[in-house]
C-alpha cells in the first residue's frame, strides 16, 4: 500500500487535475453529439446514443454501428436490426426500451398472423457485419442488439383450422378460441404456454408466436380474444443491449455517449472539456468532496480490493480443499517445467497454453490465466469443478500454480487437440471431415457419458454452461474429454433450476433460457441444449449457423436437418449410402433436436440421453421442429 504522503499526493493532483477550466469552449465531439430532434411522419423523435439517423453534420462517433433509424416515406420509424417488420412507436432512453409493433397489425379489424412476430437473437447478424467490416467486434452484444423487457411474454396462435378442436385438446394446451378469426368454417385459438405439435392440432396451421406486453396478454385472456386487433396493435418492449449502464452514468454526469472504433469494448463520454473517460468529473469547487471521496473509493477498490480481497478468497477456497494441496506448485517450479513457457500451444480470452514433457515422461497441458480476469472467479470454477471429478470423459487436472496474479492449471496433455479440428468441412475451400461415422458415434456417446456424470455422477451437480466442440479435448485413441471448466457452476443435486446473475456460453451453442429468462428456468437442462447443437455440427459438417451457406433457408442449420434428414431421411445429402451408418447418422440427428427443444421441460436427460443413443433407433419418436425462426 502507498505510504499516507504518497496517498494524499496522488488525491490531491486528483482532484485539481480533474477541475475543468470554466471559460474554455465546449469540445467538438460533445457539440456535435447533442441528442437531437428527428421528424418522422406525424412524430418527432429524440436520437442520441446508440442510435444513427441520416443527418448532416453527424459524426459517426456518436452512434453505436448497427443502431441506424430510418424514416419511410410513409412516415414510419424502423430500427435496421430489426428488419422492417416492427415500427417504432416511442424510445425510452431512461430504461434503454424501444416500443415497437408489427407492421401488418398497424392497419386495424382482426389481422390474421401469418408469420411469427418474435425478434429472432439466433438471426441477428446485421451488427455483426457492421463490426467485421470495421474489424472490431465486441461479443458481449453482437449477437443480441435487441431483446425482450421483463414485460413481455408470447402468445401461441393455432390459425386456419379446419374445424373445431376436441374439449380434450383445449384443455390439455390451454387453449382459447379467438371469435374474430373463426370464420368460414375455419377456427383460430390462442394460448399462453409454448408452442407444441400434437396429432390434436394437426387440423390447424402454425403455431405462430406473437409477443405481447404481459398487460395485454391479460387483456387478451380477460376478454375471450375479443378485441384481439387491437391487442395486436399494442405492440411489445424490446431493450437495446448496448450501453446499459456506462451511458446512463455518463448522461448523469454531464456528458455524452459515444463510441471509439479503436476501443469498441471500452466505454466513450465525451465531456465539455475533451475529457474522455467513463463519465464525466465534476465541474465545480464545490464537488472536491465529492470527487474526493471517489478517488478513495477508487483506490481502496484498485489497490486493496483487487490485490488482497482476491488472494484471500482463492486461498481461502484453496485451504478448504485441502486435498488440492499437494497438486500446487510454485510459480518458479512451472517455469522449468514450461522451459519459462516457450512451447505454445494456442491463444484464448482467457491466456495461452503452454505444453511440457515432465521428468516421467509425460506430456501435460499448462494453461495460464490472464491476469485480467477479476477476483479469480475462473480459477476457482476450474479448480473447484474439475477437482471434483474422476471420469475417463473428463480431463484430468494434474496441478495448478496460484502466487497472486500468477494463476495457471496443469492438465493431462491430449494429443489429438480439439474435436473442431475434425468435424467441419469446407466445400468451397475442398475439405471434408476426416473421422469416420462410427468414431463420430463413440465421441458423441463419451461425451454425453461425461455429461451426464457431471450432473449425476458427483456429490455436487456441475453445470459446465459452455460445451462446443472446442472444449472437448480428443486423445491419441479419439477419446473425447470435456474441457475448460472456467463457466461452470456448482449446485445441489436437487435443485432443478439454478440462480444466474448474467448470460454465460459461447453464441450459437447457448441455451434460450440462458439469456432471456421467458424461455425457462437455468438448469442442467442448458447443457443439455448445448450438447444438442454440438451433435448436429457433428452430423452435418458445418456450424449450427452459417450465414455463408447458398440458400438462405439453410442458414440455422437444425431447420435444415429437420427438414432434410429427419423427416425425408435423406442422409445421401451428406453422403452417407450404407445402411448402418444411416441408422447411426439418423439416431444422433433424432437426439440432437430433442435436446435443443425450445422449452427445456421437453429436453431429455443426459442420461436419457446416452439411453437414446445406447437404443435402437426404431424406439425413438419423431422430434418435434424447432422454433427459433421468424421465418417460418
């Protein structure tokens, strides 16, 4: 710690150097990024960040990319993200919410849906490419540029039946007839719960998915669907997931948001002054005690906090399994066995990998932790999960090094690398996948065995939240091991739904409830979604989306082996002629789209799982289709 002179030196040339200069002129960047009025039709619009209109004089600095607003001719505001089905009615900056309805709903009477109305997180590719093109990319947002509020729920139509649905049916889903829609001998029916396929409903098209205000879907039910236009015209909440909280600190404190291509994680205020920091100082004398007791909450939290408060929870952690003990070394000790790190494996978020023989003779994997990765969260997830187990599915953790931000885990070295390496093939580039489909089989059962120990076999349940085909680790005989346990989390065996501050999961293999919380309940069962959508990358050779691919219906991939493998059985496509290897293929597609079931109630077990895949195929029922497009 800084000795007390060295302390108040540091406050002091703080607070003077943080007083702006009173008669200097307002910076550029904050002239120019005063939020402004945009007139749209018979609506005037407040535009500041993230979003981008086109305007004069607009620096693009002053606007996130990807968030531009554009005004029709017909007098409609639309976000491009959100493609040009939704209008938007109103902007909330204050809660970062948008108001949007349908375009096809905005004309009154009784539409009749024909498409679903869901926003679509798994298609969002618009600010995606934006950021490529500038070559930044910051993942915590990419994906997901907009999504529902707290306030919203589905609704699940059945439109166009053919005629009325049995007392049995309504019952079972819950279901309630929309009178306006029930016309010319054809009956539409709405309900609150997910969206299903039954033999009872095969009489009716859809379901199609309609997001409502959870106000209005009360409405809805209050009233026995009949004023469903105008329920429709209501329109629904979608929140923008950028900025959600530097910007509104910066706005309090007298600056205004922006963003750097050159630092697109980092926040951007720009201040009267220039000054370009998370918010804004204080521009007055007055506020020295104020700033003053920022710089010490600053420093007591920088210096003190990260430096001790984290040692002590690691080594508190670490003394309390006290069978780790003589699995730790000493940092000087990992650098002679790493010959002081020069054999580089690769290169993550979380640090490199290093690789050594030791005096045995054994190769081992050393993997050393960023120094930026908080209180030590990962290290104790890796350490407290993977020390836990003992399964030829998972690898096997050998030692570890802990001396302050010296953090790093030894685990056994895996020759073959990782299974990413061998599923995926190119067509444009010539590659194909080189294990054969028995291999295939083998890893996708050791795998699902190595799961299912996680959530039964261990005192403690382990929810791994990032299985993909990069953290399971194959050795010199293609067993597979799952790896990287720095997202996991404990829990009790019998809890069935787990607590969660944030998202967590690597995009394309993250399950629905993981990050919108109408899906579900967080559980065991997330895994599972994962381990689904890893299976058919297994099976089709190509990542579960591809907006590379010829035909745009093929880019969300699951839609297109539902279509062409489970229901046509067509597994020629991917060139597979032998019987056998048909009855393999079609077993892991039948399981791999039961466990990326919308609703996790519908997802198997691991250990139903590994039953299924154990099976026969001839026992396992057709999957229902799943519903994650607004293109359907």
């Amino acid at each position: 710690m800084l000795p007390l002179p060295s302390f108040l030196f540091f406050v002091f040339f703080f607070i003077f150097s943080s007083i702006p200069t009173c008669l200097s002129e307002d910076d550029e960047a904050y002239t120019k990024c005063a939020p402004l009025q945009f007139p749209c039709g018979n609506n005037s619009y407040e535009i500041r960040y993230p979003f981008r209109v086109d305007v004069p004089d607009r620096p693009s600095y002053c606007s996130y990319p990807g968030y531009n607003l554009t005004c029709t001719k017909d007098g409609n505001l639309y976000a491009d993200a959100l493609s040009d089905n939704f209008i938007i009615q109103n902007i909330t900056y204050s809660t970062n919410v948008l108001h949007v309805v349908d375009a096809d709903f905005t004309s009154g009477g009784c539409p009749l849906p024909s498409r679903n109305s869901t926003i679509d997180s798994f298609t969002f590719s618009y600010i995606n490419r934006v950021l490529r093109q500038k070559n930044v990319s910051n993942p915590a947002i990419d994906l997901f540029p907009f999504n529902y509020t707290n306030e919203v729920l589905n609704v699940t139509l059945y439109v166009s039946c053919t005629g009325p649905l049995t007392d049995l049916v309504i019952s079972s889903y819950f279901l309630h007839e929309l009178p306006c829609l029930t016309r010319g001998g054809n009956y539409a029916y709405f309900t609150l719960q997910p969206p299903t396929v039954s033999e009872g409903l095969a009489i009716c098209s859809g379901p199609v998915i309609i997001p409502l205000l959870k106000s209005a879907a009360n409405r809805l039910l209050g009233d026995g669907g009949a004023n469903f236009g105008a329920v429709l015209e209501s329109g629904f909440d979608v929140q923008w997931m950028v900025a959600t909280k530097w910007c509104a600190e910066c706005v309090s404190s007298g600056g205004r948001c922006g963003y750097d291509e050159s630092n697109p994680i980092e926040s951007t205020c720009f201040c009267r002054d220039g000054n370009q920091n998370a918010k804004c100082p204080s521009s007055a004398l007055s506020a020295v005690a104020s700033i003053l007791l920022v710089c010490i909450v600053i420093f007591l939290s920088k210096f003190v906090k990260r430096t001790y408060v984290s040692n002590n929870k690691v080594e508190a952690f670490l003394k309390g399994y006290g069978s780790l003990a003589s699995k730790r070394v000493s940092y000087s000790q990992l650098k002679k066995m790493t010959n002081s790190f020069k054999v580089k494996l690769g290169e993550g978020g979380y640090g490199g990998v290093f690789k050594e023989k030791l005096k045995d003779g054994r190769f081992v994997a050393v993997k050393v932790l960023n120094n930026s990765k908080g209180n030590g969260e990962e290290f104790i997830n890796e350490v407290s999960s993977i020390g836990r187990t003992s399964h030829v599915n998972i690898v096997t953790l050998l030692g570890f090094c802990y001396e302050g931000s010296k953090r790093a885990l030894i685990y056994e070295f895996m020759s073959n690398g990782s299974l990413e390496k061998f599923i995926y093939s190119n067509k444009s580039k010539g590659t194909k996948r080189i294990l054969d489909w028995e291999k295939l089989f083998e890893i996708a059962v050791g795998i699902a065995r190595g799961l299912e120990y996680l959530h039964r076999g261990c005192s403690t349940r382990i929810l791994h939240f990032d299985i993909k085909p990069h953290n399971i680790l194959l050795d010199d005989a293609f067993c597979p091991k799952i790896s990287d346990f720095g997202l996991a989390k404990l829990c009790p065996k019998q809890e069935s739904v787990v607590s969660m501050q944030d998202a967590r999961g690597t995009i394309g293999y993250i399950a629905p409830e993981v990050y919108c919380r109408n899906f579900g309940g967080v559980s065991h069962k997330s895994d599972v979604y994962s381990y689904g959508m890893m299976v058919l990358e297994m099976v089709g050779g190509r990542k579960n989306i591809d907006a590379g691919v010829e035909n745009t219906s093929e880019i969300y991939f699951p839609h297109w082996i539902y279509n062409h493998i489970a229901l046509e059985n067509s597994s020629a496509l991917i060139g597979i002629v032998e019987e056998e290897k048909k009855e393999i293929v079609r077993k892991m597609v039948f399981v791999g789209l039961w466990c990326i079931q919308i609703d996790p109630t519908n997802r198997p077990s691991m250990s139903k799982v590994v039953e299924m895949l154990e099976g026969s195929v001839k026992s396992l029922e057709m999957p229902p289709k799943p519903f994650l497009s607004s293109h359907q």
